[in-house]
C-alpha cells in the first residue's frame, strides 16, 4: 500500500493506513503506520476503542524503543 506522503520535510516519508480483517469474527483492526524514506516502519499507532492514541515507536534498524501517548510522556 503506497503511504500518503509527508507534509513537512523530515526524516519520515508518509503515513499509511492498514486494516486487518477476521473471517470467522467479523472483527476488524485499523492501525496507521509511519516509515521512513528506506521503508521501515518507524512508528504504529493502533485504533483503539478507548480513543488514546498510543504510539509505538522503533529506531532505523526496526528496533522497539517504547511507547509515547500523546501528551509527551514515554515509556519503555
């Protein structure tokens, strides 16, 4: 799937949103997921029921390095 692309100039090359759906449960996931110029995955962001945009973050290499909530606070 082919990311929307950044608006500002950065070290990120879009965003793109995934949806995942189950067959059996009716049941569907949404999640966005922002990647650099190289392609990887650089941050995820699931869509939750409860509204709180989590944001799971990785490094260059692919690598978790913990999760923000917006409202700056991070935790590993």
């Amino acid at each position: 799937m082919n990311p929307s692309l950044s608006k500002t100039p950065g070290p990120m090359a879009g965003r793109r949103m995934l949806r995942e759906w189950d067959p059996h449960t009716k049941r569907k996931r949404i999640w966005h997921e922002t990647i650099d110029h190289n392609g990887t995955v650089r941050r995820v962001r699931p869509e939750k029921a409860d509204k709180v945009k989590r944001h799971f973050d990785f490094d260059e290499n692919g690598q978790y390095t913990g999760i923000d909530n917006i409202g700056g606070r991070t935790w590993k």
